[in-house]
C-alpha cells in the first residue's frame, strides 16, 4: 500500500498543501469547516505522519535512551515506570536498555544510541565501568545526559542522587542503637560511586560509636543480587562466629543472607540483625521482614527525566545548559529483621 501524502489530502480536499498541513496542525487562520474536512479526510485515508522528514525538519528525534544495569530489579523497574510516563507526556519515545553490569555491552549501546540520534540519554552506570571515555563522547556530541544512582564524579553532566553516605550511616546506626557491636558489611563491586559511598558511611558509623572498623567484616558482592548475598552470608558463617548485625548493599543481597541464615538456624534478628537498602518490595513480604533504606525510585525517574527534557529544550533554543545535581531524600524503614 502507497504512503498517504498531504499532497493527496490536498487534491482530493481541492484545496493546498499548505492549508492542509496547517488544518491539521490546527494552525488558527484555517477555519474550523477546513480542518473538520481536512481531519475526516486525513481519518479516512488512515494518513499518518512521515516522522522522519518531522525529525529532519526539527531536528529532534522524539527519542531519548535510557540505559540501566537491570531492568527486572525492583528500583530500576521504579525509576524506568517514572521515567516513561513523564516521557509520554511530552511525546517521547524511550528506548530501554540493559547493561547487565557490563561496561562493554554500556560502550556499544552508548554507540547505539548516539548513530539512532536520540535527543538526550539518561543512565545508570554498571558495576564494571571504569573507563569514562564513551561517557565523554556523548558529551561531546553535545547530546544532553543526565545521570541518575550509579553515576562518575568524573563525567560533567546533571545527576541524580541520593545520598548514599548519610543513608549507609543510618541504616548502620539503627544496627548499632538495637545493640548490635560486631557488624559486617555486604557491599558492592569497589568502583561504583555508590558503592564507594555506601561503604564510607558505614564506617564511619562504626567511628562514631566506637567500634573498632575490622576490614575481614567486609565481603564484596560484585552483582549485587540474591546468589551474592548467600554466598556472603555463607563465607561470613565460615569466617566469623561472634557476628551480630549486617548491613547490605541492597535487599537482593540481604534477602540471600537471610536465606542462609533461616537455613542455618540462625534466627533474625536474635541472633543477628539484617538491615536492607532500596525497599524492594518482596522487602515487606519475606520472613521476617526486612528492614531497609527507602530508596525512591519512582521519583527518581520522573526527576531524572524531567531534568534531561530541560536540557534538551536548552539545546533547541541554542541556550547554555546549566548542569544540575539533585539530591533525593531516603528513610529508614524499620520490621522484623532488626531488633
């Protein structure tokens, strides 16, 4: 079947192509009879727009990527539901990608990306990335990015975070004011900012009260997700017998210990306390329930977007953009998996 042009429309209407692409733009100088018959005819002839020559003549693709470590984990499904439904509202098309933690697979889909020309990209680093330089070349594409929970320090561009350190603080603080004084850590991969900062303020709620920071207590969980966390708790087990609180990275990690922990006998938090991060969901519904860090997702997303659709229409109007960092407020949650 042939493409349906204005220039149809217009022959058969008997009217130009200039006054059937205004009707149907709903320009005010086209009277109201015109654009009624213009649209029927439009309906009829099932016309739709030719996008690609809207995009030449605009110069906006109407897309932007969106580029996460995990699209199946509860926070990033959170922030992705965000993201789109403020997408929609201004007539954008996302497309989503996965790094799956690999920084070679988040350098080709950077590629991807910037060759489909989208309008801005918006992403959450993998664990593995170290090397910035596909970071830099969006940049200098002078496509807007904004950066969004697991970002570099080192890229100049908008971000939004939460404070990873102060939230690491309270969630070891509650372990430590519940009576807990041999805390291990189950942290992530040694480079994600993060991770880094996670860690930080775990230690340095160990300083603050006076409990010696003991470095055999920290176990590294390069993918931060269930397996990792049993194989945490398990190694722990091995390792230490007189440990009473842990703090992990994230709810996937600490539902895997807690796993091993019901398995072993163990009892939470009686015998040892488990504090969570990022209130997944499964969070409330597992046994015992888990107490976390409220990470918000949701509101994460649609910050994040909204901070990308200004950047980009400072681009279109040829305006200085004036980069961003916003920081998220997070919560202590409190259930059964500490005293």
């Amino acid at each position: 079947m042939r493409e349906v042009t204005l220039k149809q429309i217009a022959e058969n209407l008997g009217i130009s192509i200039t006054t059937v692409s205004k009707a149907l733009k709903d320009y005010p100088d086209v009277s109201k009879k015109t654009k009624a018959l213009v649209k029927e005819e439009a309906k009829r002839l099932n016309y739709k727009p030719n996008v690609f020559a809207v995009n030449l003549r605009t110069k906006e693709s109407k897309t932007v990527g969106l580029i996460v470590p995990e699209v199946v984990h509860h926070f990033f499904s959170s922030v992705i539901n965000g993201i789109i439904e403020q997408a929609e509202k201004k007539g954008y098309l996302v497309i989503i990608l996965q790094s799956n933690e690999s920084s070679e697979l988040e350098k080709k889909q950077i590629d991807l990306l910037i060759s489909k020309r989208v309008d801005g990209i918006m992403i959450s680093l993998a664990s593995t990335t170290t090397d910035i330089s596909h970071l830099n070349y969006v940049l200098e594409q002078e496509t807007p990015m904004v950066m969004f929970d697991k970002i570099s320090k080192l890229v100049d561009c908008s971000k939004i975070i939460i404070n990873d350190r102060e939230a690491a603080y309270v969630a070891t603080k509650h372990l430590i004011d519940t009576g807990c004084k041999r805390i291990a850590h189950f942290r992530g991969a040694l480079l994600p900012q993060n991770s880094i900062d996670r860690f930080l303020g775990y230690k340095k709620a160990l300083e603050d009260h006076g409990i010696p920071y003991d470095s055999s207590l920290v176990y590294i969980c390069e993918r931060v997700d269930y397996q990792n966390g049993v194989d945490a708790a398990t190694q722990l087990l091995q390792d230490h017998d007189d440990v009473d609180g842990v703090f992990a990275i994230t709810d996937l990690v600490a539902i895997g210990a807690i796993k091993v922990f019901n398995e072993k006998g163990i009892k939470v938090p009686d015998d040892i306390s488990i504090m969570g991060f990022s209130n997944w969901f499964v969070s409330s519904a597992i046994t015992p329930s888990l107490s976390t860090i409220d990470q918000p997702g949701y509101e994460m997303g649609v910050k994040t977007f909204k901070l990308l659709y200004r950047e980009m229409k400072a681009k279109k109007k040829g305006e200085k953009i004036v980069l961003k960092t916003k920081v998220l407020e997070t919560a202590l949650i409190k259930r059964n998996s500490t005293k």
